[in-house]
C-alpha cells in the first residue's frame, strides 16, 4: 500500500474525471428525451464540464502550490461527487448543465495536482513507472467511456453514468487522505486570480457565442455582444499576465514559434477529433436507431487505433521529431474526418470505420508527445507552465469543437428543413419529426449536417497540421541562435520540480 497506493489513489480521481469527458456522449439521446433538452442544452451539458476544466486549470494549479496538492485534490474529488449526485437527480436541462459545470470545477482541481502529487511521492525508475501507469488509465478512460456510458444508459438508465462516480469517490478521498502525504510548490508564489477570471470569461464568451450562432445566426444581436465580451476577456487577460508577478503564461512564450505551433495544434487536436462524437451518437441511436450499447461500440474503432497506436508510437518512433508525429498525426485525424463526411440518407454505421481508424491512428500519434512538444519549445523554469497551457488549450479545444460542430450542423440542415425541425433533429427528436416528415429527407437532413460538420473538422486538422510542421521547425533555428536548451526532436519526460508544476 505504501509503494502503490498513491499512484492508485490519484489514478482513480484521473480515471473519473477524464471518463466524464466521454461518457456522457453516448447518453445524449436519452437525456434530450427524459429532461427534454434542446441542441444548445446539450451542447452545454459536453461543454460546461469541459470548458470549466479549462478555465481553471492554471489557477488550481497555482492555488495548490500554495494551500497544498494534496488538500486541494481532496477537496476536487469532494466537490466532483457532491455535482456527480447533482447530475443524476437532475429533473431539468438547467439544473444538469449547472451540476455538469460545478462538475468540471472538481475535475479541473483533482486534474491540476495529479502530477504534482505523484511527483512528491516517486522518484527515479518508480516515478516513470508511475507516470507510465497514469498515462495508460488516461488513455484508458476516453476508450472505456462510450462503451460504460452506453452499458448504463441501457441498463440502470443515464443517470448511473453519475451515480458511479460516488462509490469511486469515497474510495479515492480515502486512500487520499490515508496514504498520500501533502506537499507544496515554490514558496512566496501568488495566485493570479484576476488572470483566472479573465481567462474563463474569453473561454466561455466564445464558446456561448459559437453555440449562439446556432440558434440565432452569427450576425445576431447576442451572438455578436458575445464575442465583443470575448475580446475584452482576451485583451484583460493578456494585460494582466503582461504586469502580474507571477502570471499563469507568460507572453513571452508566444513568440516563441515551436510553442506557438504546440499550443494551436493542442487547441486543434481535441475539437478535431472528438467534437463531433456527440452528433455522431445522436444520429447512429435516432436516427438509425441502435441502441445505446451498439452506439458505443461503434466509435471503438477510434478509441481501439488510439490506445494501440500511442503504445507502439512510444516503442518504435523514439527519437522521431515531435513535429513529425504531432502535425502528421493532426493530418491524418483531418483525413480521417473528411473520409466520415461521405455520409447519405442510406448510409449505415459501417461508412464511418475507415474514417474513425484514421481519427484512432492521428490520435495515438498526436496524444502522447504533444505536453512533451510543448515542454521542449520553452525554457526548462517555464516547463510546468507550458505543460498546464497544452491541458488547458486542450480542453478549451474541445468545448469549441462540440460547439462548432453543432452550429455547422443545424445550419446545414436548415438548407433542408424548417429551424425548428433542424434544432429538434439536431438534438436527437428524430421520433417527434417522423410524423411531419419521411424517414428519408431526416436521414438526408441529418447526413447532410454531419457532413458539413466532419469537412469543417477536417480543414481545421489540416491546416493545423501544417502550422505544426512549418512553426515547431522554427525550434532548431532558435536553438542554434542560443536561446533554447532542448531540441525539437527530444521532448523531455517532467521530472522533479517540472512535473510538481504541470497542473
């Protein structure tokens, strides 16, 4: 229990938190039905745990090194269950997008001290031991998440997808408590909490504004005052990290080409490859009709190629640039997701595995270098800083790509359907609409808005693609110019005080 039982209790808030990404994905159609959610309540129920996750991950990370690793992640775990109870007796859309936020304010607190806390505990070959083992339950929790979801959303009902997160959570608190010591970063640092705020409301101004612009257009009066809000958020955000302290990212790592091109692939990978998973669900349950269970299997494929590939990635292509294997990898998940968006009113399941290998094979490829790429472009007294900004821009990413994707989606639609029948097919109502309209123009209605939305993913992964492999090649350059200490083909693994700080 000594040796073991730390990783095993920070492995299990890790397993939770990330499974929460993804488990709810496969449930959608039946809370739209229970809580009679529209698309934006949806969206908002993917994207106000993942957004709140970005938001605060740099300042829990910062609070912790001050109040304690180990004392904050217990009260994460704490305020995760207590939202996880919130989520399943919720009896409206507001109520469970409101416990689904609180939600990603646990996680962001367990997520930003994981590290930091196994850091504390292992050295040596234990800590990447340890490191190997958290790495594997992550990848883990996104590949388990949409079979678990569809299991207990078919058996128990959807709500279990929150209610096993309370037994887990006393387990973790316990073990926490019992067999992790405390620990603290750098003495004399400060929190930056107006650079925390800043940052949430240019985080949540935008996304509001891409989901606004699905119910209203872009041209709207509240889709427009959103993205104002916005960048006012971005511009005080970037003010007060210029004359702060001790600032959550330093500008001075933005002209930086390498973390510059790190940090917009991040911001790409997560949105390209699993934004669209929501409407991927909703139209294999409504719209073929599977059942929960048959929907979750049917994205194994991209989970399976992932976790198989980022295991073989890790014993055949060390040494291979991190440019390579991160802007290839980003290619091939735009590949793959223009080859799902070949979808028509006949078309079943089985048109999407070529395209979800591809996604799976981009995913194994980008996932586990891209904190090491980010590591490796910055100065190694900014290393937990840069590690914090690539989680953070990952999950920023991925509640902008669930958000893009729906609006790209109903706006397609519209072409085809009224607003409203758009919106409610859109949001799994196929049943509702099948009496109004045939069987075939929903299916073409909803196929047509899929595709839109994988050829907008795949331009994004492409064009990301290519900005890592044109700006992560500016690192040698820099290097020779003596202003780097750690080459572009090497990303280093976090080791003592680097790792405490990647939160």
């Amino acid at each position: 229990m000594r040796t073991w039982g730390p990783l095993t209790a920070v492995c299990l808030g890790t397993f939770m938190l990330l499974l929460d990404v993804t488990i709810v994905v496969v449930a959608l159609p039946d809370v739209a039905r229970s809580l009679h959610a529209s698309l934006s309540d949806l969206q908002w129920v993917v994207d106000g745990y993942a957004l709140a996750l970005a938001a605060l991950l740099l300042g829990f990370g910062a609070a912790a090194d001050i109040l304690g690793h180990r004392r904050v992640h217990v009260v994460g775990v704490v305020l995760f269950a207590v939202a996880s109870l919130a989520c399943g007796l919720a009896d409206g859309p507001g109520a469970l997008v409101a416990a689904r936020a609180v939600q990603g304010v646990g996680a962001a607190a367990m997520f930003a001290t994981t590290l930091p806390l196994l850091a504390s505990v292992y050295q040596g070959r234990r800590r990447s031991v340890a490191l190997g083992v958290w790495g594997a339950v992550s990848g883990g929790a996104a590949a388990v998440g949409p079979v678990l979801g569809g299991a207990l959303t078919e058996g128990p009902g959807w709500r279990w997808i929150f209610f096993v997160n309370l037994p887990v959570s006393v387990a973790a608190v316990w073990m926490t408590l019992r067999v992790v010591p405390e620990s603290r970063g750098t003495r004399g640092m400060r929190i930056d909490w107006l650079g925390t705020v800043a940052f949430a409301g240019f985080a949540g101004g935008v996304t509001y504004a891409v989901v606004r612009a699905g119910e209203d257009g872009w041209g709207a009066t509240p889709t427009l005052v959103s993205f104002v809000v916005a960048a006012l958020a971005l511009v005080c955000f970037v003010l007060v990290e210029r004359r702060v302290a001790h600032p959550l990212l330093d500008m001075a790592l933005l002209r930086k080409p390498a973390f510059v091109g790190v940090m917009a692939g991040a911001l790409a990978f997560n949105g390209v490859a699993f934004g669209g998973m929501p409407y991927l669900s909703i139209w294999l349950q409504t719209v073929l009709g599977m059942s929960p269970v048959r929907g979750g299997l049917t994205l194994l494929p991209l989970t399976g190629a992932a976790v198989v590939v980022s295991v073989l990635a890790g014993k055949l292509l060390h040494g291979v640039p991190a440019r390579l294997t991160i802007g290839g990898g980003l290619l091939l998940i735009g590949t793959g997701c223009f080859c799902q968006a070949v979808l028509g009113a006949g078309s079943d399941w089985t048109t999407l595995v070529p395209g979800l290998v591809l996604v799976g094979v981009g995913t194994g490829l980008v996932a586990p270098g891209i904190a090491g790429a980010a590591l490796a472009a910055v100065p190694a007294e900014r290393a937990g800083m840069a590690g914090g900004a690539v989680n953070t821009v990952r999950q920023l990413g991925f509640a902008l790509g669930v958000a893009v994707s729906g609006t790209v989606l109903t706006s397609r639609m519209r072409d085809t359907l009224p607003h409203d029948a758009a919106h409610t097919l859109a949001g799994g109502g196929a049943g509702a609409l099948r009496g109004t309209f045939s069987e075939h123009a929903l299916r073409a209605a909803f196929a047509s808005g899929l595709d839109a939305a994988l050829v907008t993913a795949g331009l994004v992964g492409t064009v990301a693609g290519a900005l890592v492999l044109a700006l992560v090649r500016a690192r040698s350059a820099e290097r020779t110019s003596g202003t780097a200490g750690v080459t572009e083909s090497a990303p280093r693994t976090l080791s003592g005080e680097e790792t405490a700080s990647h939160g």
